[in-house]
C-alpha cells in the first residue's frame, strides 16, 4: 500500500522522478490519479495542504483585485487535500450540447471538442461525485409524477431542468474529495501522495519544447525537484496561472503564454440574490422547486428553469438557471397586481404564493477579465496575482431578458406571474453574489493563437505538460462545473494512458 508522505519529513534535496507529476489534490488531481491507479504509470501527487485547513498554507492564495467587487482570493478556494470539494455545495448538472459550440453572438465561443466527446465519461463522473443515478433531464416526468406537478409553463425559451447533488455515504453532505477517497489512493501502489509541499516553478528544457524539472518548496524551507517524464497541472484557475506565468526563466512571458492568453477570460458565474419575485396563482410549488429532495431512488434533486437551444439561438441570448429560492411576501402594490392579473386571466388566485428567484447566469467571454502577477511576494517567494474583473451591461441585459421571457410564459399557462427586480447595473450589483467557479484562465483551443491548450488539455507548444480542470472551459456555460470538469479529466487520463504508456 501506497501513502500519503508528509513532504516536511524528507531529506532536503530530495529528487523524484516519476512518470507523472499531478500537481494539485483536488477533485482534478485526485480523479486524475484514480483514473491512472493500478496502471504501470508511476505517479506522484503534490499537494500544497495537508489534511485538514491550514490558514498559513491559505494565505498563498492572497492576492489583489480590481474592477468590479470580487471575493478576495483567498476566500473562493480551499488549499488542502480534497481542494474545494470541502466546502462546495454539491451541485451537478452537465452542460448543454450548446455550451460547447461556438455561437456568432457569443464573441470567444466555441470548444475544439463537443458535449458527445464528455458523453462516455459523465457516468464514472457521476459516481466519483457520488449524486447517485443519472436522473437528471433524462427523468424530469417521472420526478414530478412521484414528488408533484411542475410549474405549468407556456412554450417558450424556459423549462423546468434538474440539478442533482453530491453526497457521502453517510450524510447529504458534499462528497470531500480528500477524506472520501484517501483510502483508495492510498490503495493505488503506484501512486505516492506528498502533503505540504509547493511547486514553485515549471522549468523547461533548453529548447523550450517539454518540462524538464519541477521546482518544489514547504513553508519550512526545504526544497526538492521532480523530473518526470509527463506533467499534469491541477491546481485550479488561479493557481494554474500563477505557476505558468511565474515560470518564465525560459520563456519570459511564461510557459504557455507565447500568445498572451494565460490568465485571461477569467470566469465565474454571478448569481445574483432576489432577481425577481414569482407568483404561482394555484399555492405552493412542488418541494423539489425550492429544496433539494431525495427521489425514490435515492438521487438528491431540485427543479430549476433553464433555457432551451432555440430560445438562445433565436433570441441571441445566453445560458442561465434561475432558481426558486424562499417564500416572499408581497407589499400592497404586488398584491393588488395578482388580484388585477388573476381577473385578467380569469383565474382563482384566493391561494397564491409568492417565492423569491435566485440564478445562475453564464458570463459573456471577456479577455479583458484577467490575471496577471504582481511585484508582491507570498511566504515562498512567488509572486502574487492581481485579479481585473468584469461584467458588462449586456450580461445583465441578457438575463433580464430571459427573467421576462419566463414572466411571459407564466402568462401565457395563466399559472402565475414575475416582477422583475432590478432595471440598472447599481441595482444588480447591489445584488452580487459569485459561484467561486474560476474558469477559463488557461482556455482550450484547436488553434494556438485563440487559447494556451490542445483539445487534449497539452500546452500548445510542449510535448509533455497538460493543464486539467476547468480553467482549460472557454465559456462556463451556467453548469456548475465540479462533474464537467471530472468528465473531462477522466478523457484526459484515457489520453495519457495511450502517450504515457
């Protein structure tokens, strides 16, 4: 049996040469190292944290912002084993077919590869995440047939679509990657787990084609290197630009930034609170609408309105999932709108509920909404990032639009009715809320000039190191990416079982 090796015991100087480095301990690395284990591979995963939360290891993280209010960037990722998987909320849903195609509307858009290619690794994702049988959209009749109706809606761009969740064994509670699946990986001979170790530069060959070494540090000073023979960067959004732009010894601009594109098209998905209050004229909703609810096979779901292709295409419009969130009370001039709208329709509104929405929405590409370093240094001598974000006017035009398509269709199946909440950009930043799903920054691309790696997850212009996760999205589509972003690691480690082999 393999373990999981405290780096801070071992001899300084030390050198590894493995077959495959993975750094990051996250849902990533740990799918990644999974995916490989028992295989002939010799594979080492290098994990920043140990255990359990560390707030000195945390505060690498810290770094500077500016452009519109963001999270600090130390509050949106966990740096110990099992990443962020320790305090995400456990929502899965795959991306639409459309997510991934490119959309003349929709300037940056496109994937070098398509949903059917994440198709045969959205099972093994599913159970990694532990959300229990594939339900999702594939099941919504027979959900609301056991659990209640669904909203009546009019035909139009919105439907009632699913999110499942993640759970433990035990619990309802999020599957911790770390803990969850530190036995396996310690039952995978071949892969060697180090904790409390950083890597603190990517350093190329001469000839910058391939990674030559791997420059490690702990907190305590001791430092090592690693030379294996194939790398696979896993450590998140951020952290994955900060490594590739703060390894320039070889190439100045950074490994992989010959085209100035790390760190750009940065991503998360707003979620602004309270968008809209919905009226629903017959009582209360089904449950599955406003809480999550176990289903008589055991899948944990909720209902959520998303938008459909045509609506999107025809409408030139985004992806978004708005959310039914608590019970509200209307003031007397919103009651006296249902009482007018109820005799217009014609329909008995004497037990209307009212429910706040919430969303999801998928932020426009920008290039402009980037990472780049700063003179500031962290505890091991790294440069520190500087975050510019943005959101643009059109991103909120774009949702409220659909917020206004769905209070048509509520109209038109005379089964309740929408106020919308905000109308100006101070309204809805007011309103702000992130996902904390940092996307993008790394983008995957067919061509060189458009994005920093191959549809495979390889660096364009190396033979040997692959960027994993969901920083290699080039749009985040409104999905929470934590089962995308599995699917697409377990297709990268069928790749390097065939080039690794």
């Amino acid at each position: 049996m393999s373990a999981f090796l405290d780096a801070r015991t071992l001899p300084d100087r030390t050198v590894l040469t493995p077959d495959l480095a993975i750094i990051g301990g996250g849902p990533t690395g740990i799918s990644l190292a999974l995916a490989l284990a028992h295989t002939k591979l010799n594979i080492v995963l290098l994990e920043s944290g140990g255990m359990n939360f560390d707030p000195r290891v945390q505060s690498l993280y810290a770094g500077s912002e500016s452009g519109v209010p963001y999270t600090a960037l130390e509050a949106g990722r966990l740096r110990f084993m099992g990443g962020s998987s320790n305090h995400w909320g456990g929502y899965c849903r795959p991306l639409d077919e459309i997510d991934f195609e490119a959309r003349d509307w929709v300037p940056h858009s496109g994937w070098p590869i398509g949903r059917k290619h994440l198709a045969p690794y959205y099972p093994r994702a599913q159970q990694l995440v532990e959300a229990g049988p594939w339900v999702y959209d594939d099941s919504g009749a027979a959900v609301t047939a056991a659990k209640g109706a669904a909203l009546e809606l009019g035909k139009g761009g919105l439907y009632t679509s699913w999110f499942q969740f993640s759970k433990t064994r035990d619990s309802v509670l999020p599957t911790y990657f770390g803990h969850r699946y530190e036995a396996d990986l310690k039952a995978a001979r071949n892969v060697t787990s180090y904790l409390h170790v950083n890597v603190t530069g990517i350093r190329l060959a001469a000839d910058a084609r391939r990674v030559d070494r791997l420059d490690l540090a702990t907190l305590e000073g001791k430092h090592f290197t690693v030379k294996p023979r194939f790398v696979v960067l896993a450590a998140g959004g951020m952290e994955n630009v900060r490594l590739l732009l703060a390894s320039n010894d070889v190439m100045t601009a950074g490994v992989g930034n010959q085209n100035d594109l790390v760190g750009r098209f940065f991503a998360d998905n707003p979620i602004p609170r309270d968008v809209a209050t919905l009226v629903s004229f017959a009582g209360p909703l089904a449950q599955y609408y406003g809480a999550n609810t176990t289903m008589d096979n055991g899948a944990i779901m909720r209902a959520v309105f998303s938008t459909t292709r045509h609506y999107c295409e025809s409408q030139r419009n985004v992806g978004s999932l708005t959310t039914v969130e608590p019970a509200a009370e209307l003031d007397e001039a919103g009651k006296a709108a249902v009482i007018t709208t109820a005799l217009a329709l014609g329909v008995d509104a004497s037990n209307a509920r009212a429910y706040s929405l919430g969303c999801g929405m998928e932020l426009l590409p920008d290039p402009d909404r980037r990472l780049t370093l700063t003179g500031d240094k962290d505890a091991l001598g790294m440069p520190r990032l500087k975050l510019h974000m943005t959101i643009a006017d059109e991103d909120f035009a774009l949702y409220r639009r659909t917020l206004a398509e769905l209070g048509r269709q509520l109209l038109a199946s005379r089964a309740g009715m929408l106020r919308i909440s905000y109308s100006h950009r101070d309204e809805w930043m007011k309103a702000m809320d992130w996902g904390h799903h940092h996307l993008g920054t790394t983008r995957m691309s067919a061509d060189p000039k458009s994005g920093v790696v191959d549809a495979d997850g390889l660096v364009h212009g190396l033979g040997n190191l692959y960027v994993a996760g969901s920083s290699t999205f080039p749009t985040c589509g409104a999905s929470n990416p934590t089962l995308n972003l599995i699917a697409l690691t377990l297709r990268l480690a069928d790749h390097l079982k065939t080039v690794a082999a």
